[in-house]
C-alpha cells in the first residue's frame, strides 16, 4: 500500500483558504463574536453598554463594553454581521468537495468545546491519530492508511507552563466536558483520584486522554490548577510539544483551530515510543511505525532537512533517547525497507 497519494493543487488551496480565514477569525474574534445581546444601562445620568451572552457550559456572562459612544456603536454595528465561525462554513465545506479529509463529527465536537473553552489558546495541544490525520490535510496528502480510532488525545506542557500563565488564568476543561452531554466521566487511578482518561462507560473505546511532560520519574497523575483537568505523565512527551503547528480541522458543520506538534518531530516521536514499548501492545505499535513511515516518505522527498534537524535534536538528549529511536528505526527497516530510513537517518 503506499504511504500517500498528493492532493490536487484545488484541494492544497482551498484548505490553505480555510487556514488562513481560521487564524484570521481566531486573531480578530472579539466580544461581539459571541452569541448574546447588547444592554444599555444609565447610571448617574450616564448611559453604558453590556454585553450578555452565555458560556458553552450555559452560564450567563455580562461584560462592560463602555460608554454610549462611537466606537461601542461600531461594534454593535459588527455584531449583526455574521460571526467569524460561520463565515467559514463554505470554505470548509469546498475543501470537502475538492477531496480533502474531515473529521467524525461526534470527534470534532470534543475538540471543537475545548477550543471554545480556550484550551488550545492556553498551551493545549493535539496529538495522537487525530493529528496525523489533520497533517494529510495541512501537507496537502491523503493517507494510503485510512484506519480511524475512536480515542481523542491531547496534551499540555504541564507544570512548566503554568509558569507562564497568569494567576487569573482559568480554563475550565473539565466544565467543557460535562458540557458536552457525551457521557464522558473521568476514570479514577489506582490511588482512587481521578486519572487523566475520560470515557463513557457505554462506549469504553471512545474516550479522552490528557498527556504532559513528565518532571520526575514515577510521577502520577496530577490535577492542573488552571486547566482545571488531570494530567499523565508520558516519557518522552517534551519532543512533541516544541515548536507546535497551527491547523484547522473540519467537518460540513463547523471548523475548529487547534494546535498539534511538528509533523517530523511527531514522526520521530513515535519512533521512540516504539523504542521503549518494543515487543508489547503490537497493535498500536503497528500503527505508531505506520504513520511514522508515512510522514518520513513524504519528508524524505519533500523537506529532508526538517527530519535532520529533528533527528540532530533527539540524539542531543542523551543515551536513553538514542537507544530507543534506534530501535524504532531498525524497526521501520523491518517492515518498511523502501524507506531506507536507517541509512538515512543515521548516516
């Protein structure tokens, strides 16, 4: 089977189309995006505007935009033309028609309510088959391997980002969730607190999975106090979340802007994670390499240099980190000698 087949030139560019108004609806989005209504209340002689509008949990939100003046009337002006989101409906709906992939809708729905609840904007990011899937899009590829999973998984830089936040910084993931009326409950750990997995106990395989850079060995689950979610600690996660990406994901009905990790470093992360589970769950082991070959066929024809940087990167990290990506290269020569990765890789 081969790894990939290139999209025709239509449908690179009416998903680049759909990126670029995505970030710009992301950049310019403004209170009177936001579904609600303007107040105008008079206090001391003074007239002033409000704006109410209800959060993604339901809550009621009232937010001073200022005095009866020009410059709030503009914006009372703006707010009766269509928001941001919908103005992305038929552009996400020609990438569709023009051959580029969506995503399930009951999936993009997840990711779509943690980017309303500003995860993504608070250092949020989506890894995992979701990301791969979103990277034939962004590098204008359809996958020869189709396979779909039900699971969502997202990560964070943890700790060592909440440094940068400020206190009053507040992203209520788990509200998110419960928002969602999916069924979704937090799965406890063996210590009886809530673990960083959410599922539905009806569809066990459907389920959410919130991942973090460990920063010491052993480390369980912890709450975050500003994602307001529980965090794993995975080995190795650090590699994935430098120098994150920017795409759009999308189905007939809504387009969502979310973060992922370097399409090479993602490559070369699974390489890794084959390193260190080698020789147990085959199954998922089987489709880490898969994709892992598929992303390094097209960088290997394509943009070379990004996987040498990546490659440079890893090997600077120390011996652990060597031995286990030359497993998973040794690995990939197994299964996929056409890539000819070990020659490439290490020469």
């Amino acid at each position: 089977m081969p790894y990939f087949e290139t999209l025709p030139l239509s449908s690179q560019t009416a998903y680049a189309q759909l990126l670029d108004a995505a970030l710009s609806a992301d950049h310019l989005r403004s209170i009177a995006d936001l579904p609600g209504s303007f107040a105008q209340k008079t206090v001391k002689g003074t007239s002033y505007w409000y704006y109410q509008y209800y959060e993604p949990s339901g809550k009621r939100t009232q937010v001073f935009i200022g005095p009866d003046n020009d410059a709030v009337r503009r914006l009372m002006a703006r707010r009766a033309q269509p928001a941001a989101g919908e103005s992305l409906m038929p552009l996400a709906r020609s990438a569709l028609a023009l051959g580029c992939a969506p995503v399930i809708s009951r999936q993009l729905k997840v990711i779509g309510r943690l980017a309303d609840y500003g995860f993504f904007r608070a250092g949020g990011v989506l890894i995992g088959t979701h990301a791969f899937l979103a990277y034939g899009n962004m590098l204008g590829l359809r996958w020869g391997d189709s396979s779909r999973t039900q699971d969502i998984d997202f990560a964070h830089s943890g700790k060592s980002v909440s440094l940068a936040l400020p206190a009053t910084v507040k992203v209520e993931t788990h509200s998110a969730i419960e928002s969602l009326e999916m069924g979704f409950l937090p799965v406890s750990a063996l210590s009886g607190k809530s673990g960083a997995t959410y599922l539905n106990p009806k569809e066990p395989e459907f389920r959410l999975d919130f991942l973090t850079v460990p920063h010491r060995r052993g480390e369980e689950a912890y709450l975050h106090p500003q994602l307001n979610v529980p965090l794993q600690p995975l080995k190795f996660m650090e590699f994935s979340l430098e120098n994150i990406q920017q795409t759009v994901m999308f189905d007939p009905g809504n387009a969502v802007l979310v973060s992922v990790p370097h399409p090479a470093r993602y490559a070369l992360h699974k390489l890794i994670v084959y390193g260190e589970r080698e020789g147990t769950f085959a199954a998922k082991s089987a489709k880490d390499l898969q994709q892992a070959a598929s992303l390094l066929a097209y960088y290997r024809e394509h943009r070379p240099w990004e996987v040498d940087e990546a490659w440079t990167d890893l090997l600077s990290r120390g011996k652990g980190w060597q031995r286990r990506a030359e497993r998973g290269v040794a690995a990939l020569d197994r299964f996929h000698p056409d890539l000819d990765a070990g020659n490439w890789l290490t020469s």
